[in-house]
C-alpha cells in the first residue's frame, strides 16, 4: 500500500499549500490596516474562518511552520 492509496481522515485541509495560506493572511493585513484593529491570532483564525487551534496545528508541519511563525512575530 502506497502513500496515495491511504484515505485521509479527517476534515480536508484549508489551504493546500503554502502560497495559498501567505495569500489568505496578506488580505488579512490588508483588512487589519484598514480597519485600525490589532492583529492577533484569534482574529486571524477568525478571518480566516477556522479555530485558532487549527492554525496553531499547521504551525507544526515544516511546510506552514514560516508562515505562522511570520505572523506571531
């Protein structure tokens, strides 16, 4: 049995990769700036329409790790 032959579990990803993700969060800087609100994670996850555990769950796959890591800083 190979890699693609095992079904996933599980509810489908949010973002397939990691171009489609910094795109997401680049509209949410967009909206943040021109709202004057403070960027937090939870108002992110809430743009973004997932939990903020969902974001901190990709932080940990070495393929969304920059991403997130950008956005707490």
């Amino acid at each position: 049995m190979t890699e693609s032959d095992v079904r996933p579990i599980g509810r489908p990803r949010l973002w397939e990769s990691q171009e489609e993700l910094d795109l997401a969060i680049q509209k949410f800087w967009e909206y943040v700036e021109e709202k004057k609100k403070r960027p937090t994670m939870g108002r992110l996850a809430v743009f973004l329409n997932c939990d903020r555990r969902t974001l901190v769950n990709y932080s940990h796959e070495d393929n969304f790790f920059p991403t997130i890591k950008r956005v707490r800083a």
